[in-house]
C-alpha cells in the first residue's frame, strides 16, 4: 500500500511523517512481536 497516497485520501490533515512514523512504528512491534513469540 502506497502510504503517501493513503495519507492524501484519508487524513489529509494530519502531517504525513507523523502518519509515517505511526505506521513504522506498529509494523516494527508487529515484527518484534512475531520474532519473539
């Protein structure tokens, strides 16, 4: 999924690094968690 095209649809008022940085973020604890469990 494209993020900067999800961004300008659905929360074109929020700041998109933030939106980023969000999204990175889940996807790291995402993947720490499946690593360690």
């Amino acid at each position: 999924m494209n993020i900067e095209y999800t961004t300008k649809i659905f929360a074109p008022e929020i700041d998109q690094n933030i939106v980023t940085q969000k999204y990175l973020k889940r996807l790291m604890d995402y993947n720490l968690a499946n690593t360690w469990n």
